[in-house]
C-alpha cells in the first residue's frame, strides 16, 4: 500500500507476492529504487530479463519499464519519485533538499552503460546499509502516529547518497591498463565535485592525483583525445541537458548552478556545444511529451 507524506512521492510495500501486477505509476515515475527483501525470480528490463535474489537492489530511470517474475514468494520494498516530484514542487515539499536530491539522481540519468539496472556495490557493507535504511523508511510511513518528516528526508538524503557513489558514472569505455585506471579516478573526481570548481583547478587536481601540474593536461588530453577544460565544460554542459529535460528550473538558475556568468553566456556556451538555444531545446522536448 502507497502512502504520500511527501507530495509526489510514495511508498510501496508487498509481503510474499507470487505475482506482481503491472505498476499504475510507470508512465508518471521518475525515478525509483526497488529492494527484493526475500525470494527469488526474474524480473523484464525494457525487454532484458535478469534474475533477482534476497537483498538485491535496481534503480529504474523516466521511460524504463519492467515485469516481475517470481519463482518463490517474494517481499519487495519500492520508493517512487514521480514526474512532478522535480518539476514544479508543490508547497509541501519547499523545505526539501530536492535540488540536493537530484543531483544524486543525475549520474543515474547521464550513465550510459548500466542497461539493467542492477546495483554492484562496492562492499557488502553498503548493500547492508542500505537495506537498513530502507526498512527505516518504510517503516516511518508506515507509523502514522509519529512519522517525523526530519527521519524520512534525511533517510532518503543517505539512500541517494549511497546509491550514487555505486554507481559507476563512466561516459567513456576505457580499457583495464593501469593509466587508464588512474584517468577512471580524475574522472570521477570530476563528477563528483563539478559543482565545486575550486577543486577542479589543474592545481588542485594536480596536487590530488600526485601528477605535475604542466604534465596533468597533457596526460589527460592523450587518454581522452580532449583537453581537461573541455571535458569538464562537456559534462556540465550535459547535465544542463539534464536540467533542461527534467526540471522547471528558470535558465538563470541552471546558471548559477553551473558557475556560469548568467543565462546569456550559458545560452551562448549550449548553443556552441548543442547547436540551438536553450529555449529551442526545452521547447522541443515539450513538443515530444
């Protein structure tokens, strides 16, 4: 059963299921995590099947769609964040950390190669963790009585956060050589501070990757054919696509966002790097939706 403490969002709990019906908010659901708690089975990813066991975990993003296929009773746990959740918050949610939120999502959304969905922890411990935080969660809905907002958002702040870093945000296939290993790191150590351009300096790269600072560019730009400065303005630029198709934010707040001067030289850098405007491409996805 679905409850909704937080607008546009809900919670679903079923208790050793030999069948699953079809979910009534897969054309409305944004984003979710689904915990198999016990049993066993398939379940159908936007045509692949993969086998789910006790405490396994899969993310779905807008578009997917999947089928569960017990072969034993099964207990899951799934939390929902539909459509509307990131486009015009209601006033309910307005003391949320959604933007915070999203940005734990984005690298789910901008991750090409995870095609099923499955989470691979980097240590059983996290899969543990996180399977306690979930059942915290489920179990504050479930309390009606004393359900405190501030367990709920910050429960879901750590599911996010643990969530996000198993995820591998790799946009390039890149070989298993020890260099490429070592650029794998400067990558995803700009992932994870694009927001923070203080630590994207050479220097403080440099400095973190123990690599001289005249030596860093050109041992970046060898491996990925681009200098550091524009990968990092191709991946802000990217999310920026993110925030276009996803959320409402007014294009002066994408701006800040991304550290650039204003709304005029964030729509003069996407349409270099896009070829339109930033009005001409929300406006064609309104067109498509």
């Amino acid at each position: 059963m679905a409850r909704t403490i937080i607008e546009n969002m809900l919670i679903q709990h079923y208790s050793k299921m030999s069948v699953f019906e079809f979910c009534q908010y897969t054309s409305i659901r944004f984003f979710e995590i689904l915990h198999f708690e016990e049993g066993e089975g398939c379940i159908k990813i936007n045509g692949n099947k993969v086998a789910y066991y006790p405490n396994t975990f899969f993310v779905f993003v807008p578009d997917d769609v999947y089928v569960v296929e017990p072969s034993s009773a099964t207990t899951t746990t799934t939390i929902k964040f539909l459509k509307s959740f990131f486009t015009g918050p209601s006033q309910a949610n307005v003391n949320l950390p959604i933007n915070n939120w999203f940005r734990k999502i984005e690298g789910i959304l901008n991750n090409e190669s995870h095609q099923l969905r499955e989470l691979d922890f980097q240590s059983e411990s996290d899969k543990v963790n996180l399977a306690s935080l979930v059942t915290i969660l489920h179990k504050e809905y479930l309390n009606k009585q004393s359900n405190d907002i501030l367990i709920v958002e910050n429960s879901l702040s750590i599911i996010l956060q643990m969530i996000a870093r198993n995820i591998r945000q790799t946009t390039t296939e890149i070989s298993s050589t020890p260099q490429s290993s070592k650029i794998q790191e400067i990558i995803d150590y700009i992932h994870s501070h694009i927001y923070e351009p203080e630590l994207l300096t050479n220097k403080v790269l440099a400095e973190e990757f123990n690599i001289s600072e005249n030596y860093l560019n050109q041992y970046f730009k060898k491996s990925m054919d681009m200098s550091i400065k524009k990968y990092k303005l191709n991946y802000k630029l990217k999310l920026v696509e993110t925030r276009l198709k996803y959320t409402d934010l007014h294009f002066s707040e994408i701006a800040s966002e991304f550290s650039f001067t204003d709304a005029s030289h964030l729509n003069k850098t996407f349409l270099a790097y896009k070829g339109m405007t930033l009005g001409c491409f929300r406006a064609g996805l309104n067109a498509k939706n």
